[in-house]
C-alpha cells in the first residue's frame, strides 16, 4: 500500500496550560477552562474556586464541540436558525453537542491543533475568557 | 402453537462493505459512513481522514435512526414539525435519534434489510454520498 | 456482488409470550421472564408481582448474554474458572455480561433464534423456570 | 512560548481498512474487527455475518485498550496477577478496559500509531486475527 501513516499537528501539553493560564488570569468570574487536543481529547483544565459544578462540564464539551467541528461554538446559533432540521434536531442528537458561545478552536497554519472551552459566565463573558487564553499562543 | 419462527432479511457483511466503499469514494469531503443490518446493529464503518470525531456517532446513529423506523432520517423533519408534541419531544426522547438527513434504510423488495449513515459535510451533502453508497447494491 | 442478503431465523412474538407465559406459570417466587430475538433484542417481558426491581435488568442481560455466545449463561462458570485472563477480564470487559445461571439460548435445528432470561431466585432455580418456559415451544 | 504544537502520527484511514480486511480474510470464525486511530478513535470496522453481537462493542474496546495504553491486551492479566489491587481494580475502573487478549497496538518506529482488536473467538484465536491483519502493514 501507500503509505499507511499520516501527521496529525496538536497542541502541546505545555501550550495547552499556558492556554488555560492565560484564560485563567483573564476571567472576571468563577469559571472552568478547558483545553483539547486535536483529536477533541483533555489536555489541561482548571476549575477557579467557586465555578458552578456543571461548569466542569460545558467547558469540556464547548472545547470538544469546537475541536470536531472546527468552529466557534458561538457560530452554531446561526447555522441552526438558517436550516430548520439541524436547528431542530442537532442539539439532542450530536453527543457533547454546544451551540452557545464558549468554544474556540485553536487554528495554526489553517489547522484545527485543539479548542478551548470556558464556562461560567454569560457565553459572551466565557468567549471573550476564552480568546484571552488564545493569546497565550 | 403454530410455527414460532420467522424469517428476517438482511445485509450481509460483505454488501455492507461494499456499500460503505462506494460511499466513501463519492464523498467530496471527510466523512463516516456506517452500515447496519435489519436489527440496526453495525456491520460495516470507514471513518475517512479528517473527518469529525463527532461523525463517528453520528453517522452510526443516523443508520440505526433509519433502519428502526425504516425511512430517510431527512424525511423526520416534516413530520416533527406537523406534530407539536413529538417536535419537541422525540429528540430528548428517543434514543440515538437523528432528524436530519444522512441516513436512508436499504431496502429490497419492500423489506428493510439494514441501513447507510453518513455524517461529515452539511446534511444534504451527507445524504447524497449515502444515495451513492445505495448504488452499490 | 454476489447476493447482498442473508436470512436470519428468529422466535416470533407470539411465541416469545408463549415461552414467557409458560415461565411465569412455573416459576415458585416472584421472577422477572424476558425473551430476546435472534439478535438480542427484546420481544417480551413479565415481571411479577414482587419480583426483585433489579431483576428487570439481570432477566435481559441473561437474555441477551445466551442469545450472543448461543451458550447458557451457566456455562460460562467452568469457562472462566478455566481461563484465568478471561476469568479476571470478562466480566467488567464485556457490556451486559451475566455468567450465571438463568440465561439459555431457544435453538432450533442447530441455529440460535432468541434466548430467554428468567431473575428472581437463586440462579439454580432460575435456570429450572426458564426450561419450563422453553418447553412451550 | 516554545513551539506550541507537536506532530502524532496515525494510521490513516486506508491503512486501517486494509489492516482489518486482511483480519477478516484470515478469520475462521465469525468476527468483528476494529481498526482505531493513534488517539484510540474508530477508523474501521467489520462485523462478519454471525459474529456475536457483544463482539461488536469488545472489539473496538480491545483496539481501544491497546492504542492507549500501548501494549497488548493479552499482557495485562499478568501485570493484574502480579499487583493485587490493580487486579481487582482495573477492570471495573477503567473505562472500556480488556485484560485479555484479542486488542494490537500497531507500532511504527517504536511509534503507537494505532490498534487493532478483534473479538469473536476465543481471545488465543482472536489475537491471531488481529497478527494477521498488522501482516497487512
């Protein structure tokens, strides 16, 4: 066969809580930041003291969602309003599934190298914690 | 009592296989394709490079949505949508439940005998490489 | 291709109540009878007044454990006891997996067509009730 | 920051078809074979006609198994005998974990690219299947 082995480019574990520190330092509230590798997986997480219990898992699942798919979760409110069977039917079907902001990807060189997830605040507050932790990069 | 067994009519393996190959090699884009048999239980499953981790649940469950009710899972909208409660309510409700396209049961001769999932690209896409996957048959 | 379809033999529903029916009818405490197709999949079930809440649940797993390996789910004792990597390794490895008594296959000339899973009792007298209900076929 | 990113290699999705056809081709008995990716993900699989259907979900926790922790599956119920809390921890610990064999990493220049894990058989056989389908590499 031809070559059976392809690259895959990902986030380090190092840039992964460099990511997280610098959403961490940026955070107005009690939040969770979450960063996945490229294939969607847990690279480093911090809960800050007094972030909502199911903060731990929105944050996980906004980075999962947005490593799958490539996109900002914030973006997913639109394509679901323009097209009415996904609008309809996407939240219960796609597991970890979130359509509200939160979710980045981390884009280098045109690639999809991991995501980050916040959640704690209003989804406006967790992108803008999240693009704070993008800047680490 | 009278004779306690009937007969089901199902996909083989090898067909299976197949119709995920033809499937794969029309798809314009990285995608899962998935094939079940008569029982929704998987047979046969490529996931193309690239495509989204999430497309592996999700053509799977599109295949099981199809074979079950027996019908195209784009074919679901219009029917949740002239039916308020089950709108609303089959996505929580049901398990494993796509209603938007990509999953077509294969039928023969008026029978289901298993079902395609495709997940990767915009539904109306994912139900194209499907039809091209029937076409192996 | 060469044909794409196969057939399954498998236990009618009105005979999955039969065999149901005649478990029920032999059993000396209150048990839960469940009868599974050829594929594992649930064709009937009865839980008896007072029958113990989880037995719900073990009278479908031995179902469905007989009806996948074709053996009664009391066999699988000596075999594990026999091979200790599976011995230590099938039961937390394997989903639904019961390895005792109260699981047996409905075989018909050679071939597994459903299976029944009888819970209530010790498993010794589990298994006499769900011979009782096999000889209903 | 140091370079943020790191490169994985993986199987690629044609390698992965090819590795669980040559696994089928040698298969005596009805099985299912999973092929998985370097992050544990499902890249391929075929269930043969008649294969159990546990086996569908054991096979791809064998390849699972084996891509994450790198070794064979058939090797763990030596470590678990030697180490008495992890004997009797591991298997309801961790999940989708089997200590026995049938599951391969697939290893490239001391890389884990990938494994493969097949179920149907007893696991002695199994793990011939899953030899035969690396042959294919």
């Amino acid at each position: 066969m031809t070559t059976p082995l392809r690259q895959i480019t990902t986030v380090t574990s190092a840039a992964a809580r460099a990511i997280v520190d610098a959403a961490v330092a940026a955070a107005g509230q009690p939040s969770v930041v979450a960063v996945v590798d490229a294939a969607g997986q847990l690279s480093a997480l911090t809960r800050m003291d007094g972030a909502p219990v199911q903060a731990i898992q929105i944050a996980q699942d906004k980075a999962y969602t947005a490593a799958g798919f490539g996109m900002p979760t914030a973006q997913w409110h639109e394509v679901l309003r323009e097209d009415a069977p996904l609008g309809l039917g996407a939240g219960p079907a796609i597991d970890r599934f979130v359509a509200f902001g939160g979710g980045l990807p981390i884009v280098v060189d045109g690639q999809v190298v991991g995501a980050i997830g916040v959640s704690g605040g209003h989804w406006s507050d967790d992108v803008k914690i999240a693009e704070a932790g993008l800047a680490a990069l």
